[in-house]
C-alpha cells in the first residue's frame, strides 16, 4: 500500500471460526475511506461474517481489523461505533411506525427531531407509509426503509449486504441512486451483493469470496473484463464454482 | 419492580450460571404461597433474623410475602419475554448505534406483550392469595384485612353473601387493573 492516510479499513491476517470451521481467512485486505468496495461470492461464502467483523458486532477469531490504522478494539467504543451502520441481508423492523424506524438511530443518538425522515423516505417511494407500523410492510418496502434507517444517520461506513436484493428494477435503481448519493458525499461502503451487475454498477473494486478466502481483488472493470483466476471467470460465467 | 429489571438481564446477558439462575426462577414461579407465607413469618417473628424490625403482622410483611411470591413470576416470564424477540434484532439495533442500556430497552419493549402478560399473571396471582397475607398479616381490622382475608373470615362466620359480595369486588378490581394494563399496552403499539 503506498504512503497516504490509512485506509478505512484493514484487515491483517483475519481468521474467523464458528467451532472447528473456518469461515473466514483474509491475509490482507484494505478499503480506502471514500471507496465502494464490492464483494461477490456464492452464499455461504462467509461475506456477511465479513460485514458483521467490520461492523464490530463480532471480533475476529485471530488476526487485526484496523480502522483508521488503528486496532479496533472490542467492545467497540460507542463513538467508533456509531461510525459505521449495517443495512443486514435480513433487516428487521422495530414494532412501530415507518418514520420511527427511520429516526431510530438519530433518537438513540439524542436527536428528537422528525424532519430527516420525510426527504428519506420520499427518495425511496416510502413516503406514504410514514405512519404505516413497518412490520405491515411488505420485504421490499422492508429492504427500502432499513436503507433509509440507515443512511438517516448519516454514517461514514456504510455496510450494505444484498440492500437490493428482492426488489423490482424500479426500486433497485431507487436504491441504486441512493447509494451513489452516499457515494458522493464521500461514504465509504462496502457492499455484499450475489448480484454481479449490481457489483459491476457500484463498485470501485471488487472482490470475489470463496469458502470464506479472497479468490481474487482487484479494481472493479479488470475484475469483471480481465479476470486473472479461472475461478472468478467461472463464477462470474455463472459456473457452478464448488 | 424486581421482577422485570432481573427477567430482561438473564433475558439479554449470558454469564455463567445463568442456567441455574433460570431453573430457580422457573421453581420459583411454583412456589407455594402458604410455604412462602411460613417463611417469612419465621424470619420476621420476634425469634427470627429480622424479628427486631417489627414487621410481622404489618401490611410490610405482607408487601414482602407478595413481592417473593410474584418476583419468579415475573421474573421468569419477562426472560421468556425478552428471549422471544429476534436475537438478530438485537444486532442490527447496536449496528444503528444504540448503547447497551437503549439496545436493551429497546427489547424490552419490543417484548411489551409478553411483559403485560407477566405483569397480569403476577397481578392476578397476589391479588387472589390468601395464604400467605393470612400468615404474615393477621388478619387485623382496619390493618392487615384484605379482600381474600376477609372473604375466608365472612365465609367461617357463615356471612356469605358478604363474601360473595367481596369476591365481586376482588374480581372487579382484577377486571380494571388488567384492563388497565392492557390499555397501557395498546398504547405503545
């Protein structure tokens, strides 16, 4: 890595286990602040173990997380915590309104204030259901409001496992907007998806997961045009890879 | 008081011993009234540990009978509550970042139903118990006759229709505290 600012995250020799398997083994692997990292696999691949190590809800078995090239220590202290938000492959809903779940994380953060719910659920065609108890919601209308949840407070990692997944080409460019709009405010983000093109729209690099180990990495039009490991080109074939 | 702030720790923590700590509750949610009634007389009569303190006979031992009685019960039943949501639920409330204490909050009321429902068995249960506030209470007139007391000495003295009167009262007064309850439920929905 050259001489710069630390990346916003850095994994050095990361393990993770769940009993006597492996899940996840990554020797290196950096993402600069700002970036939109991607990462691709089949399921199973251990790609929301990642985001839940990166997320601190889980330290790794072995190995470092650095963020800000600093060890990121666990419990995770609040403050670094509150930098980093997950939109989970599986969101859930509080049981209350719409607008309550989207304010959820400002109000744990003492903000009392409604305003930043109404432009968010707009951008998401949601608006009309403000009032609407979320777990009435459909699991699109679901995936969109955790997404609004999510960017209401503003996080500067944004941890997005399959945000866009279930959801009609409609929605998923509504979703696909909003990232990009993350994007520009300088979010960095980090985002699971099985889906390649989703990967190969939002990306700056890409990575391709396999039984919990990096196959390949690299920025995200090589890894799609060019790729180096007969793997990453049977996965991306749509080969069945293992 | 007691039952709800222990049922949501054991609930939401996990330490050694907690599966000990959940088998006492559950045989404590058993317990019988009159035992617990005896014991408390025993360490509050002028003998026991706590005779000094004055309280046998007194609406304060009956308070403590009640509160032994109903504290596995609610105890118990507000762990199963807390242990009903989604532990997913949990994480994705500390990924929007929420403290500790406002993730377990969080729950808490996310678990209100089956909370309500430990309050009003744990209501219900002290409210008809006799037993005990018998034991630890007297009895007395004017000081430790409650409507279950009362009923048993109108029913000994062949004044029955008093104590169906009374027994109307006592279920009037569970018909209002729960439907109370259930109000206050319907509320935070």
């Amino acid at each position: 890595m050259s001489a710069g600012p630390p990346p916003a995250f850095e994994l050095v020799d990361v393990r993770h286990r769940y009993g006597a398997r492996t899940v996840l083994s990554i020797p290196r692997l950096w993402i600069p602040h700002g970036e939109t990292f991607g990462i691709v696999g089949p399921s199973g691949a251990g790609k929301s173990t990642l985001l839940r190590i990166l997320q601190g809800l889980e330290p790794p078995s072995e190995g470092a997380i650095l963020v800000d090239g600093a060890p990121m220590p666990h419990p995770v202290p609040l403050a670094l915590a509150r930098r980093i938000t997950t939109v989970f492959q599986r969101p859930l809903m509080l049981d209350r309104s719409v607008r309550d779940n989207v304010l959820f994380g400002l109000r744990v953060r003492g903000r009392k204030d409604r305003a930043p719910a109404g432009p968010l659920l707009e951008r998401l065609g949601l608006d009309h259901l403000a009032s609407t108890r979320a777990r009435q919601l459909s699991g699109g209308e679901i995936q969109r409001v955790a997404l609004a949840r999510a960017m209401a407070i503003e996080p500067e990692v944004l941890l997005l496992d399959e945000p866009a997944a279930n959801l009609d080409p409609a929605n998923v460019a509504r979703v696909e907007a909003f990232i990009r709009d993350a994007q520009s405010r300088g979010t960095t983000i980090v985002l699971v998806t099985h889906n390649t093109h989703e990967a190969r729209r939002l990306a700056h690099r890409t990575l391709l997961l396999i039984e919990g180990a990096v196959v390949e990495t690299g920025p995200t039009a090589a890894f799609f045009e060019s790729p180096t490991e007969p793997r990453t080109r049977a996965f991306l074939a749509g080969e069945l890879v293992y | 008081m007691f039952g709800v702030p222990v049922g949501a720790a054991v609930g939401l923590t996990r330490f050694p011993g907690r599966r000990l700590v959940t088998l006492v509750l559950y045989t404590g949610m058993g317990l019988p009234p009159v035992v617990v009634g005896l014991v408390v007389y025993m360490l509050l009569s002028r003998g026991g540990p706590f005779g000094s303190m004055n309280w046998l006979f007194t609406p304060s031992a009956m308070v403590v009978a009640q509160t032994i009685i109903a504290f596995p019960l609610v105890a118990a039943l507000t762990m199963s509550a807390v242990e009903g949501v989604d532990p997913e639920l949990r994480l994705q409330v500390r990924a929007l970042g929420a403290t500790r204490w406002q993730t377990g909050w969080t729950i808490l009321r996310e678990a209100r139903i089956g909370l309500t429902a430990a309050i009003v068995a744990a209501f219900g249960g002290i409210i008809s118990e006799v037993g005990a506030v018998m034991l630890v209470g007297g009895n007395i007139e004017g000081q430790t006759r409650v409507l279950t007391t009362a009923i048993v000495l109108s029913t000994r003295q062949g004044e029955f229709a008093l104590a169906m009167a009374l027994g109307i009262v006592l279920l009037l007064l569970a018909l209002g505290a729960n439907a109370a309850l259930l109000q206050l439920q319907g509320r935070t929905r």
